[in-house]
C-alpha cells in the first residue's frame, strides 16, 4: 500500500507504472481479507481481537488517501469491517478522528516531485 500511495504524497520516486503494480499487489492483499470477511465479522476469532485493532490501524492510510468510493465498492466487506472496527469507543479514544476519501489521490503536482538518487 506504501509504494502505491507514497509516490502520490511525492515522497517516494513517482512512476505510473509502479503506481498501477502496486494498487494491484494491494487489490490482492485486501481481497484474502475480503473473502475472510464473507461469513465472519472479525479477522481472527469470533470477537474482537489486536488483530482487527492492529490491521485497521494499518489500513487507515489507504482509506484516507485512495480507498475511495469506488474502491470501497469493490470490497464491501472488508469496508464494513474497517467501519465497524475504527467506530468502537477503544478504537476512537486513540484516532478520534476517521478519514475516508470520496475521491483517491491523483498524480503528485511536479513541484511535489523531489530529486531522488538510487539510494532512495
């Protein structure tokens, strides 16, 4: 997910077609939760569990930076699992505030753009 939304933050070499690599690796990865969650409501047990804390904490960028509608639309389960984990008390004491985008990042501007070497 990193290497699909850092060259869109411009803090990481931006190339279209890593970008498109990328959101499919993510696309993959997501899916294995998105047919985990067809018949049960958390990742683990049959309660909440870290886990479920632990993978929403990890996923929150990508829902507030390109998990947009469309996207959401293609993983209604694992949408309904973010929604349901990130609205818990416990969960909202520590991220107050939820994001999620109705449209993805685009492109980074060129001045967003940095120099990079190959040691980046």
């Amino acid at each position: 997910m990193g290497a699909w939304i850092l060259p869109l933050l411009g803090v990481a070499p931006y190339a279209p077609e890593g970008i498109e690599q990328a959101k499919k690796q993510t696309a993959q990865a997501i899916q294995i939760f998105e047919n985990h969650l067809q018949d049960k409501r958390y990742l683990v047990a049959d309660r909440l569990t870290l886990a479920d804390l632990f993978c929403a904490g990890l996923v929150s960028f990508g829902f507030a930076k390109v998990f947009d509608k469309v996207w959401r639309a293609r993983f209604p389960c694992f949408t309904a699992w973010y929604e349901m984990t990130t609205a818990l008390d416990m969960y909202r004491a520590v991220v107050p505030n939820i994001v999620m985008v109705d449209t993805a990042l685009g492109p980074p501007h060129p001045s967003m753009r940095g120099s990079y070497t190959a040691d980046d």
